[in-house]
C-alpha cells in the first residue's frame, strides 16, 4: 500500500509509532500528484518544497523523541484557494486577483499548522466560490469528462483520488456535501459559526461556512476536535440497533433522479435491517421555500461583499456573479433572513427526535461536462438552517458513479451526527 493511500489518522498513528515518516508520507502524496494533476487538475498551485521542508521538520521533531506538534503531525493537506495562506498565492480564480499573497494565514490555517499540518498546496476552486464565477478546470477522478462538483472542486478531487488524505474547502450553498457526493469522498459541514472565516473571501456572510474533505470518518471528526467545534461530552460508539432515524426526502423530491432515489431507499433499508428504527420525516410547508430564501441571501449578500471589485474591475468579474449582484430590496431580505431565523428552533426539535436526519445529498451522479458544477438543491436548506451535515459515500448509480447520502443534525449536534456517521458509513459501505 503506497503511502498516500493511507487515512490521516493511520498516518499520524504510524507516524507516532515511528513506523512512517512525514517526509516519506508527503512524497508519496506529490507522486501522486505529479502523476494525476495533468488529468484531473485540482491544484491551483503545489508548494513541493515548502511541504517537504515542513515535513522533514516534523520528522527531526518525532526523531529526537519531543513532544509532536500536534493531532495533525506531519500530515499533508489541501487548502481551497479562497483561503488565505501567507506563504502561497491566493488567487480565488480570479483575474483580479493573479499572483495575489495575504498578509497573514487565515485563522483556519493557523489553526492546521499549530496542530502539526504540512500544507501542500491551494486546490482549484470556482470563482471566489460564488454562484455565476468562472468554473475550476478539475475532472471528476472518476469521470474525468464528468464534474467532480464545486465551488470545492479540486479539494474533492484531490481527496478523492488519494492525492492528500484531507482537504479543506467552504459552503454557501452545496460546496461542501454536493462534491463530496460526486466524488465519492466523506465531506463535512459543520454547524454555522463553529469553524473561524478570518482570512477567508466572503461570498454570504449568513451562508459562509468552512468544512473538510477525507476518506473516513474518524478523519473528519479528527478534524472537528483540531478545530473544537463541539462542547458536546464524547459520545460513545453508536451501535445500529439503537439508532433512530429520519428519512427526509426534502421539499425537493421531484428534483431527484432515479440513482438518489434508489440510493435514499438503499440507505433506509440497510439501516432498518441493522436493527435501527427509520421513520419517515415530513418538513412542513413553511421549509419549502428555504431553498428561494437561501438565493435571496446569497445574492444580497453576495451584493454587498462584492461590490467593491464591481465598482474597481467590472470587467475582471464574470458575467455570472455580476448578475447575481442584481439589487434585491432590504425588504425581501429581511423577510428571507426571519423566516430562516424562525424555522431554524423548528427543525432542531425535530431533529431531536432523532439520532440523524438521513436526506440526498445530490440529484444523482456527476453530472457530464465542465462547465457547469451541478445543482445544490438539496443542500441549500441546510446550509441556510446552520445545521451540521456529513455526506457518506458507498452507494452507486447505473454508471458506477459515486452516489451520496448526508446526514443531518440539529445546530451543535456536530460530535453526536460524526458519531452517528461513524456506524452509518460502515452500512453504506458494506458490500451487499
């Protein structure tokens, strides 16, 4: 098994026990992306020497017996190139921004690298991550004609074709779960607010959330306790037979295609014959349009965060985003922003009458063709409700394609949901 293969946290295990070296580790991972960026291209820039240089300090450290830097010691990851790194460009995929270098790290990086992280590089993104920018030049790894989804395009695929074992990305809409679910990875959206955006481009200051890429669960929930995002008392492992479930086809039912049909049911039966009890879960009337609200913040905000760029380089800005920056009335966003307010206590109490609320994360496989990233209509709700989500991947479609589930929890249930995903993640994998 080559190293690169290997989840980060059986890397920072072998790498403790002296059986595997950072040096070692992040080679592996440059090989591989030597030999597969010129195909998927999800990096926006590699700083090679930078992260073997990183890596062979993390090795003196292990070598001399002190204490490790941390959780992440000497483990590779991927940053999305929205935010910011002092030492590497940050250019958003923007013309405007070419060549560009922060000042400082964002808080976020900061927050890696004092956990022992080796920092590989910035993965290709859309357009300052907003609705309408350019798209990023990433292939699926599984279809290079397909999309690997976005605006989190080349943190997906970098993941998911073992070029590092994490990855980090943001979501304002689905640009998170939804290029997790196409490229078959474990991505995470944690609850609003828990994960710091200093140093990262706003798009929607109500929507912006940062979150992770890996192949495992216990990656990703390494992650949640690097950035602390839960108080929560560790849970104990969950055991299928005492899970209860809801399945949530969402308002947006009809916007799903047949393999997410499948994969949803796939999913309710294979936690039903584990022992755990899965109940059907209807959203009210009133969640049906949080999907219309999400665009109106999005858009509003997204307004006033770009408007400086609009009035300095129009020309540099894409045709997309300049539309979505159309003026909407204070008063339809005020009405959008309370109406979310107001459901957000509503879905947190029934959720609570469940372990985790099962939903698509996607309308089905990755879609063909670049040029589009696909449609986060099922991620939009979420995103805007503020509660955690987990895409799991395991299942498939008539193509062989990834097919993903999330998982969904009240806001600050984030340690309780990965608990839960743990036992789920194994289901779904499970060969049948």
């Amino acid at each position: 098994m080559s190293a690169n293969t290997l989840s980060a946290s059986e890397a920072a295990a072998r790498i403790a026990a002296g059986e595997l070296q950072s040096e070692v580790l992040v080679r592996a991972c440059l090989d591989r992306i030597a030999r597969r960026e010129p195909d998927v291209r999800a990096w926006a820039h590699v700083d090679a020497e930078g992260a073997l240089r990183a890596a062979r300090e993390a090795d003196k450290v292990q070598q001399c017996n002190a204490r490790p830097l941390g959780p992440l010691h000497g483990i590779p990851i991927g940053i999305k190139d929205v935010v910011g790194t002092a030492d590497l460009r940050t250019e958003y995929n923007s013309e405007i921004y070419l060549g560009h270098r922060t000042h400082a790290d964002a808080a976020a990086v900061t927050i890696l690298r004092a956990a022992g992280a080796v920092i590989i590089g910035k993965t290709e993104t859309v357009e300052f991550a907003a609705w309408g920018g350019r798209v990023a030049p990433t292939g699926n790894p599984h279809d290079l004609l397909r999309t690997p989804g976005g605006s989190s395009s080349g943190s997906a695929a970098a993941v998911a074709d073992c070029m590092v074992p994490i990855a980090v990305g943001t979501q304002t809409g689905g640009s998170l779960i939804r290029p997790a679910s196409y490229c078959g990875v474990v991505g995470f959206k944690p609850t609003f607010g828990t994960v710091s955006l200093e140093g990262v481009k706003r798009y929607a200051t109500t929507l912006d959330t940062l979150g992770w890429y890996a192949r495992s669960v216990e990656d990703v929930a390494l992650l949640a306790r690097v950035f602390d995002v839960s108080d929560e008392p560790t849970p104990k492992p969950t055991l299928s037979e005492t899970l209860r479930i809801g399945a949530c086809r969402t308002p947006y039912w009809d916007a799903s295609h047949s393999e997410t049909k499948a994969a949803l049911a796939e999913a309710k039966r294979r936690l039903s014959s584990a022992g755990a009890v899965v109940t059907d879960l209807e959203l009210g009337a009133d969640f049906s349009a949080l999907n219309e609200h999400r665009q109106t913040v999005m858009w509003a905000e997204g307004r006033v965060n770009f408007l400086d760029l609009q009035r300095a380089a129009p020309d540099k800005i894409s045709p997309g985003i300049r539309k979505s920056m159309e003026r909407i009335s204070n008063k339809r966003l005020c009405a959008a922003l309370d109406q979310a307010a107001a459901l957000r206590p509503v879905f947190d109490a029934l959720a609570g009458d469940f372990d985790a609320v099962i939903a698509p994360s996607a309308p089905g496989e990755a879609p063909i063709g670049l040029g589009s990233t696909g449609d986060s209509i099922f991620n939009g709700l979420w995103t805007l409700l503020h509660v955690p989500c987990i895409n799991l991947p395991g299942l498939t479609g008539p193509q062989g394609l990834p097919v993903g589930i999330q998982l969904v929890g009240g806001r600050y249930t984030d340690a309780s949901l990965l608990a839960v995903a743990r036992t789920v993640a194994g289901l779904l994998r499970r060969k049948v």
